[in-house]
C-alpha cells in the first residue's frame, strides 16, 4: 500500500508501546521504508508534533488510542489513510479503540483496507 498509493497514509497499530517499537524495528528490517517517511507516535509525543507528523510524512506507529485521538481532534485527516495494519486484532471488540478508528474512517468516507 505504500508503494501504491504514493500520498496515502500507512498505519501501524498495536497495544502498548512496546508492541510499537517492536514493529518498527521489523518494519526497517524487512521492508526497506526509508525513516524519513514514517513517525512513531504516542500519548507522549506533543499534540502539535503529531499534527505536524501527520502533514509531512506517510507511515505511522501508534497505539489505537493514540491514533482515534487525533482523528477525532483534526490532527489526522482519516480520508487519507489507506491501510490500517493492525496487531493483536484479535482486542477489536466492543468499544475498544481499534475499533472505534475504523469506524471513524469509514464516517470520514476514507478507502482503506485493515490487515490484522
């Protein structure tokens, strides 16, 4: 999806930041994406550092809870997100946070495919 959609938004979703790091450093390993490119993200990282993260670059690390906070806050435009890969997805039940992003990128009319 990277390759494919050249100005979408490539997200990664785990459950702690530990599961995010240890993405990440796959992620590197094996797919070759350049750093420039993607942003880790989390509660810590300041509101409008993300904001700024998700203008400039195309593929992100975060927790759900992270991610669903900046959709409904305007940092993230979820139109343009265009896969979500999601870990552990066997935790989107009920209300949990993966969930609740999924459903907000379908209301914002985003077209997108989820990996879990």
């Amino acid at each position: 999806f990277y390759r494919w959609f050249p100005t979408g938004k490539v997200v990664f979703l785990a459950p702690t930041r530990p599961l995010v790091t240890q993405q990440i450093e796959a992620c590197y390993n094996i797919m070759g994406i350049p750093e420039i490119h993607t942003a880790e993200m989390s509660g810590k990282t300041k509101q409008d550092q993300r904001g700024q993260l998700w203008e400039e670059r195309r593929l992100f690390f975060c927790t759900p809870q992270t991610f669903q906070k900046d959709i409904e806050d305007g940092r993230c435009n979820a139109r343009n997100v265009v896969c979500v890969v999601v870990d552990e997805a066997h935790k989107a039940t009920g209300k949990y946070a993966y969930v609740q992003v999924i459903d907000l990128i379908e209301q914002a009319g985003g077209k997108f495919r989820v990996l879990g």
